[in-house]
C-alpha cells in the first residue's frame, strides 16, 4: 500500500542528500589553493608539532610549506586540537613526497566535512521539531549556500565549523532528554570546548536550563581538561605557552582587522585592561538572571543568542567568524519557531560585506597561488586614499552589526513581528519629493565644498554655517519638533557633502586624497582629512538612517532629565517646607 509520509521521507532524504553533495563540492573547489593568515598558523604548526616542538612557541618559515613571508608568527590561540591534527596531516604529506597543495586540501577537511554534516544536523533538527520536510530542506539550505559560510570553512579554513558541529549534536542529544543522550550531550560540549574555547560559554547556560550538574557541567569541564591534558603529557609539552595563550585570548586581545568594540581602537589602548574583562561579569550577571528557565530546547536556543551577542559586543575585538555562532542559533531558532529568517539573511549580508571590506575583496585568500595577492593587499591596505575609505567601510558596517544585533536580541525576546530594523529603513527609501530634494541639496553642497574649499581659511567652516541657517529659516516648519528634525537631518547630511568635498578637492588639487593634510586647527587640536573623513562619513550615513531613532533617544535623554529636574525640585521644596514648619 503506498504510504505518503514514507514518500515525504524519502523525498526529503534524497533532497537533503543533494544539498550536502552540492554544498560539499563547492567547498572542496576553494580548498586547496585560498588560505588566510591564520590557516598560515595552522600550516606551521603542523611542522612543529611534527618535528617534536610544543605548539605553543613562535613559529618560523617553512619554506616547502609556507605561503605567506613572514619570518616568525605567533602560533594557535586555541587548545592543541588544531596542532595535533595538523602534526598529523604534515606526517602523511611527508611520507607520501605530496606537495603543499595536498597539505592544504587535507587540513581543511575537518572544517570542510564539519561544515556540510552541520546541514545534516540542522535537517535533522528542524524535522523532529516541525515534522515537515520542507522547513527542514530550507533550514539546511539556508547553511550549505551561505557564502560567508562557505568562506570560512573552505576558503578562510577556520575550526569554528567543527565547534559549531559538535555544539549543534549536544543539542541534538539535548533535544532527545534521556540519560544517555545527557550523558553524550556533555561529552560532545566537552569535545567542542576541547577544539575552541568559545563553547565553554554555552555550559552554564545548558546546566541551568536542564539543572543536570552531572551531565551538563562536570561531564563536559572533566571531558575538556582530559582531551587537553593528554597531549601535553604524553609529549612532555610545557604549559607556560598554554597558559599565557588562553589568558591573552581572554583578556588581552585586541586587534584593529576585527570587528572591534569600537571602530577607533587606538583610542583604547590606556583601557585595554579595564575593558577587556567585561565580557565576564556581563555573561555571569545574565547566567544568574537565567537560573530559573524551563526545560525547553527553543528556550535554550533562545538564549544562547543572547549569550552569544553579549559576549561578542562585549569582548574589545571579535573576529568576524565568531559571528557564525549567531547565525546558528537563529536558524536554530527559525527551525523551532518559524521567526527571524530575515535576521538571517540581513546579518549574514553585512557579515559578508564586512568580510569582503576587511580582508580587502577577498583577494588576500588568494595568497597560496600567488605572493602578488598578499602584496597587494598590504599596499592597498596602507595607501591612502583605501586605507581611509577601508577603515571607513568597516566603521559602518560594524555599526549595522550591532545594531542588528541588538534588534535581533529585542527580537527573540519579545512577540515582535516584521522585518529587522535595516530592512524596514531601506523600504522606507522612496523616490519621494522629500528624498530628491535632500539628495539634490547633498549634490550641491558636495560640488559647492569641493570648488571653495581652501586649507588658509576659514571659508569651509562658514559655508556649513551659512547653508544651515538659510535652508533652515527659509523652511516653514509647523513645531518645533519638526524644525529639529529638518536641522538634524541637514547636519547629517552636511557630514556626508563634506567628507565627499575633501578626497575629490584634494584630486583636483593634484594632492593625493586623503593622505593626511592638516585641514584646521581648533583650540590647537589640528583636524587632517583622514580623521574628518573617518568621522563624519560614518557619523552622516548612520545617522540619516536612523534619523527617527536618534530623536527618540534624544526625546528620552529629555524627559529623563526634565523628570530629573522635577524630583530635586519636590526633594527641595520638600526640605524648605519641613524647615518653615520646624
């Protein structure tokens, strides 16, 4: 008799099946010739650890093997997983004379075979929770062709897809709740730690919505040590260089290539210390606001997105592969609730753009083919004017990732319906008569600055002045709330005109845009054209799209302090009274 589930079933397994042979094809053409600084690390490590070294120490040129020419690096950040398997691979090159093509292609097999068997798992996943193929088939989709994904596993050849697979089947034994699926559910969260640190801020978070002690936080801690403590004493490795390793990825790292707390971080560097503990007492305030959840997987993935966020926005630097752990979650999240795909697809495209601009149009991934890659890179990355414009890019970028970001944790917390915030900003942009009047007068003013503007004086500063107070008296506004609004969105727009005015100005001038001319002095701090450009371009594009939003604060901010106002003049009346009557 014919049975349409069993035919549901199978026309998903075969779906499912063509995704990952697909997805794993795709990945496999990228593998053996792009690489990244840190599969650098990973490439010499590998014969280090081979050659009889501790993992944990600087790592020379190896020439037979190394794409890229600096002579010594720093080596892992991570537990010594990645050096073993590494040590392993270099060995079987070695013994079989293969070139460093095959040493590329071999080591990006965890992470490339990791990465497809995450879509196997998100399958799987989707399909106990929902009970359909077709959420389930999209889910996974949505996985095997994202190409920032796809990027880091196979062409950048970062761990994190082997982190994110075993983090994902101790969820998987989570959802099944018997005690051998506990029991595995522990190990595999063990193991995860064991590979990348990063998992060991989803323990807690299990142990206080399964309130197993035993399986969900000694199993995993007593798995991790184990897993880490054996290659150090089978090998008589010396844990000075693990320790200080893990102390600085903790607490110390800070670097402007990554998404950074804030998008100017040599003006952090006197608070490196202060601010590179925050991360910890803010996930620890958060696991004690948690401690009384249910047991439910949606409410468990639930908040691993905001553990995740926290800890990513509050570290000083994160790398942009960290943002996969987000991306997990929500389709987790998608698969259990049948909400935030949008957010998805929105943080997976800045992701992306933030990659493509950080990494330089992804050509430094090219350097296994060609030292020229890495070449140009650097000069590109250090030559005005693409070294500002670059900075520039990410700064924005960094700032849409944050605020999806904290749009999503609003998201997931409440019943909110509809699309994220950057989306619902962008429809609203219509070829309005407001919209061309304003794109008008940004032409204008961005040629008008570009012919005036002169470094001996002061003729810039008094234009911006001057087109203020005509566009703005000449205005007829009803309220003073819409005479804000007009003043506020002409000030944006007056960043934007001027930080076109100076790179074209100084072209025409025969200058080198943006090479760091002095442009004016005030209270004798001396403003150059990088700075200005880094500022007020950012300031303007962000600040014209959530123009609505900054008012609001701003509207706050003023009750606040009006109600303020109010309470110290009761308190004071209060006290006046009380001495008349005494």
């Amino acid at each position: 008799m014919y049975n349409v589930s069993d035919s549901n079933s199978s026309y998903g397994d075969n779906t499912i099946r063509k995704i990952i042979i697909v997805g794993l094809i795709i990945r496999e053409l990228f593998s053996f010739w792009t690489g990244h600084y840190d599969f650098e690390v990973f490439v010499r490590v590998g014969y280090y650890v081979a050659s009889g070294n501790n993992p944990y120490s600087y790592l020379r040129y190896v020439k037979s093997i190394s794409f890229l020419p600096y002579d010594v690096m720093t080596s892992i950040g991570y537990p010594p997983f990645i050096a073993l398997f590494a040590a392993f691979v270099y060995l079987v090159i070695d013994r079989l004379s293969l070139n460093r093509f095959f040493y590329y292609f071999l080591l990006k097999q965890p992470m490339i075979l990791s990465d497809v068997a995450v879509c196997f798992l998100l399958y799987k996943l989707a399909k106990e929770k929902e009970k359909t193929n077709e959420k389930a088939i999209e889910v996974a989709k949505y996985w095997a062709f994202n190409p920032f994904i796809i990027i880091i596993s196979s062409i950048w050849g970062m761990i994190d897809p082997l982190v994110i697979f075993f983090l994902l089947l101790s969820y998987y034994c989570f959802l099944q709740n018997t005690r051998t699926y506990n029991l595995l559910a522990g190990i595999f969260i063990g193991i995860s730690v064991f590979i990348k640190q990063i998992s060991l801020i989803y323990i807690p978070l299990m142990f206080i919505v399964r309130k197993k002690p035993l399986e969900y936080f000694f199993i995993p801690l007593f798995t991790t040590a184990i897993l880490i403590m054996l290659p150090f004493s089978i090998f008589n490795w010396t844990y000075e260089g693990f320790y200080l390793c893990m102390w600085h990825q903790a607490f110390e790292k800070v670097s402007s290539s990554e998404i950074v707390l804030l998008p100017f971080p040599e003006f952090l560097m006197p608070f490196t210390r202060l601010l590179s503990i925050i991360w910890l007492p803010s996930l620890v305030f958060l696991y004690l606001f948690s401690f009384k959840l249910r047991d439910d997987l949606t409410v468990l993935i639930r908040h691993s997105i905001l553990v995740t966020i926290i800890f990513l926005l509050t570290r000083i630097s994160v790398s942009e592969q960290l943002f996969e752990y987000v991306l997990i979650f929500l389709l987790l999240y998608y698969a259990t609730t049948s909400r935030g795909i949008n957010f998805y697809k929105v943080l997976s495209s800045i992701l992306f753009a933030y990659l493509a601009s950080n990494n330089t149009l992804l050509i430094r991934f090219l350097s296994p083919l060609t030292i020229d890659a890495h070449s140009w890179d650097l000069y590109v990355n250090n030559t005005p004017p693409f070294d500002v414009i670059r900075f520039t890019i990410k700064s924005i970028l960094f700032i849409l990732v944050l605020t999806t970001c904290l749009d999503l944790t609003f998201y997931c917390f409440s019943k909110k319906k509809g699309d994220p915030l950057i989306i619902t900003k962008l429809k609203a942009i219509k070829p309005n008569k407001t919209i061309i009047i304003f794109s008008g007068y940004l032409a204008v003013l961005s040629a008008l600055y570009t012919l005036l503007l002169n470094y001996d004086s002061l003729i810039f500063v008094a234009l911006i002045l001057l087109t203020f107070l005509v566009v703005v008296l000449f205005r007829r506004t009803n309220t003073f709330r819409e005479f804000l609004i007009v003043f506020i969105r002409l000030l944006f727009i007056n960043f934007v005109a001027t930080s076109i005015a100076i790179p074209l100005y100084e072209a025409i001038a025969g200058l080198t845009p943006l090479c760091g001319c002095d442009i004016i002095t005030i209270h004798g701090v001396t403003l150059d054209d990088r700075t200005i450009f880094k500022v007020l371009l950012p300031m303007g594009f962000i600040g014209l799209l959530f123009l609505d939003e900054i008012l609001l604060i701003m509207r706050s901010i003023a009750e606040y302090i009006s109600l303020f106002k109010v309470k110290i003049y009761n308190s004071l009346f209060e006290r006046s009274s009380r001495s008349d009557l005494c």
